[in-house]
C-alpha cells in the first residue's frame, strides 16, 4: 500500500490517497481517496471517502462523516452516512 498526503497551510491533511500495487501490471493503481475539511480551529469537520472506479475512471463516493463541535472545541456531534451500492441507497447514523 502506497499513501500521497497532501496538507493545507496549518498542516492539516486536506487528501489522501492510497495505492495497491498491481503485480500483474507491476505498478501502482489508485485504490481510495479521503478529503479533509477543517473548521478555523482546525476541528476536522468533512471526512469524504471515495473508491475508484476503474470500469468508469471516476472516483464513486463512499461515505461522509461530519462533525459539529461547541465553542470549547468538544465533539459534540458525529453524522456518518454512507452510500450503499447494493440497494442504491444512502444510510445515515448518528452519535452525540
């Protein structure tokens, strides 16, 4: 497995995508990409999951997580939901 981080301008990981080594082709192949969204205190507040697509060279959304904080910077909530490909339908859950 292979990582390619890229940060914003407070360090903050913005993507990150991950890589399978093919042995048959003998290279690396795009495998799954996360993106990062951070508030102005630096609170991860997005966290977007996608696959790749090789029938459609695309990236397919996955799941997404988003997270509220109050004014003292404590989670105070988690929404997961994510996208479920069997049915075609999108499932939420959510924690406090």
């Amino acid at each position: 497995m292979k990582y390619e981080h890229i940060y914003d301008l407070n360090n903050n990981v913005i993507s990150l995508v991950l890589y399978d080594w093919n042995t048959a082709l003998v290279s690396w192949e795009i495998y799954r990409k996360a993106e990062y969204t951070y508030d102005v205190n630096n609170n991860r507040i997005i966290d977007m999951q996608y696959d790749w697509d090789t029938t459609t060279s695309a990236w397919v959304e996955i799941s997404k997580r988003e997270y509220s904080f109050d004014l003292n910077n404590n989670r105070i909530v988690d929404l997961y939901s994510f996208w479920d490909a069997t049915s075609s339908s999108k499932a939420e859950f959510q924690s406090y």
